[in-house]
C-alpha cells in the first residue's frame, strides 16, 4: 500500500520541522530523554487543512521523531504516516476521490496510533521499540510493548473493501454506525500513488466535533456543552497546551451555562403564579430575561427544557463562540451523499 502524497526531502526535514515549528505555533515539537539519548518528537495541535497543505514538512508533524543527541548529527528515528485527512477536507477533494477506486479498509481508533523507533546510540546498538505521538513510557506504550513479537502480528485490523462497494454506500454506511469512530479508508487512483482518508461516523462527530477544523473552539464549546470534555481531554491526553485549552474553556463555559439554568427556574419559581400575559411581559421588562423568553415560557406551560440546545444555539451571545456548531456536521455529510 503506498500512501505518501509527496515526496520527503529526508536531508533537510528536521530543519524544515524546526522552521515549520518556529513560524506558526500550531505545530510544535517535545523533546524527551530515555537512557541518556535525546529525542525530540515533532507534532501539531489542532488546524486546518490549509495549513497542512500550504507548510513545507507539515503532514510529517504528526509524531516524526529525531535522535538529537549530537547536535552536529541528528538522525532520523522515526517517520510516521503524514496526516491523513478527512473525506470532505478540502476544496474539490472529494470531487477527486471519486475518481479512484477504494482499496483496504482499517478501523479508526483515536489516540491509538503507534509507530516505531530505532533506539541506541549506534546503529549496532539500536533495536527495534514503540512509541505513541508524544510519548516514549506511558502506560498506551508499555502495553503495546508487550504486544510487539516478531513480525508485528499485533496491528489494528484492516480488510480490503468489496470491488462492488461505491463509496456513496461506504460513506453511508459508515456515517450511521453506532459504535466505534469510523475506518481509514485507502484510495487508489489511476496511475497515482494511493493515500488515505478518513470517515467519521456521526457519533465521532457528536462527541469530538471536527478537530482538523479552525473552529475547534466551536467544537471544545460543544464537547463540554454535551459533557464530553473528559473524552477528549483523554484523547489529547499528551498534550499539554490542549489540555489546557480545555481547562479554560471548561472554566469559562460551566459557570455560565450553570448560571443561566440557575436564572430561567429562578424566575420561573417567583412568577408562576402569574397569568401567561404577565409571565410574559414581565419577563420582556427584565432586560437579563429577554434572551430566556423561550425557556421561561416552556417551562411555565409544565414542559422540559433542553438547555443544552439552547446554549449551542445561542453561543455567540450568550458564551462569545462563533460558528454554526456539530449540528452542520451532519446537514454537510448527508449533503455528499447526494
């Protein structure tokens, strides 16, 4: 299966992550020590597909590691994947794999992925190990360690799709799964060489919104909104500067949200006793209200409310977030069906 979209200048790659690194700070590296030899391990946060497209060596920031070690001698130690997009990412892409034709079919699975390393300081002594995106010794590694026996065996399974297969039904299918997050999906093209895509299923979308998307801020609103924020700081578990991005968003989004319910059955509780003309007018007087009109009515007509929707509806007001939520998620993916 050949899956690079172009080819590496593997002499000046570490320069050209460290540049990439240096002018734009969506792309970053860690550096790690493991018996007494330097690593450093390049990656990227959240970003859009055009910045991966349009920044020399960044579809190879997504775990690409170094022995750094001899600064005068840095080697190259391990070269995962490039960053392999979504189906819709992109302007005409989708337009473009519709030419291809579909090859193997692996399942996704999030915050999973493995590559190997050579480890030592000479290639005498180097010898085979694994290692996730970010880091040499945590538990994910030690596991997958006791998993790594001769050829491998151990490697997420994958299955070449049915030749009559189209990839309208493949997308269908793979959108209303129930379970899991969806599969990596091989394109082969005519005299090109393959290279992957990802499909989503809608409840990955739900749950984690479109993290390759600028809007992530959009998307970590929703994920806390919905009660999500402890799966996906689990799935950016590594990474510090997310992590802590969460951490704010939590902050700044939980008090409000909590607030507003707390207003909307406060009031509710003080002015039940009035008629609907009354409640109504009453809370058109209080300037905090107005924007509750429609939670404070539903609950005086004995209904439940689903704050939830509310707060996703109203987010640029009422929390100072932008963008059209996970809700276009779903109208957009039904859309390619078409």
């Amino acid at each position: 299966m050949t899956t690079t979209s172009m080819t590496i200048n593997i002499d000046t790659l570490y320069d050209d992550l460290m540049s990439l690194c240096s002018q734009d700070d969506a792309f970053y590296y860690k550096d790690i020590r493991l018996h007494a030899i330097n690593y450093r391990i390049f990656n990227h946060r959240l970003c859009s597909y055009g910045r991966f497209k349009t920044r020399t060596a960044a579809l190879n920031s997504c775990g690409t590691m170094f022995n750094i070690t001899n600064s005068n001698n840095v080697k190259l130690v391990s070269l995962p994947p490039e960053r392999i997009f979504d189906y819709e990412e992109g302007f005409g892409q989708k337009q473009y794999h519709e030419r291809g034709r579909l090859g193997d079919k692996m399942e996704k699975m999030d915050g999973a992925l493995m590559s190997t390393f050579l480890h030592g300081r000479t290639s005498k002594e180097q010898v085979l190990r694994l290692k996730s995106k970010q880091s040499l010794t945590s538990n994910q590694v030690l596991e997958a360690m006791q998993l790594l026996v001769g050829n491998l065996d151990h490697l997420v399974p994958f299955e070449s799709i049915l030749p009559d297969v189209t990839q309208k039904q493949l997308l269908q299918d793979t959108y209303q799964q129930t379970h899991g997050e969806g599969y990596v999906i091989e394109i082969i093209q005519p005299d090109q060489r393959s290279y992957l895509v990802k499909i989503k299923t809608q409840k990955y979308f739900m749950v984690y919104g479109d993290g390759g998307s600028e809007n992530s801020p959009r998307s970590l609103f929703e994920a806390i909104i919905n009660g999500n924020a402890d799966d996906l700081a689990a799935l950016f578990n590594d990474d510090t500067e997310t992590l802590k991005r969460i951490d704010e968003m939590e902050k700044k989004i939980k008090p409000k949200y909590y607030r507003m319910i707390e207003l909307v059955e406060q009031f509710y509780q003080k002015n039940k006793h009035l008629s609907k003309r009354d409640f109504v007018r009453s809370i058109k007087m209080t300037e905090d209200m107005k924007i509750y009109l429609p939670l404070s009515t539903t609950l005086y007509e004995g209904k439940e409310n689903d704050y939830k929707v509310f707060a996703m509806k109203h987010a640029k007001d009422l929390f100072g977030i932008g963008g059209d939520g996970n809700h276009r998620t779903t109208t957009v993916n039904q859309d390619k069906l078409e």
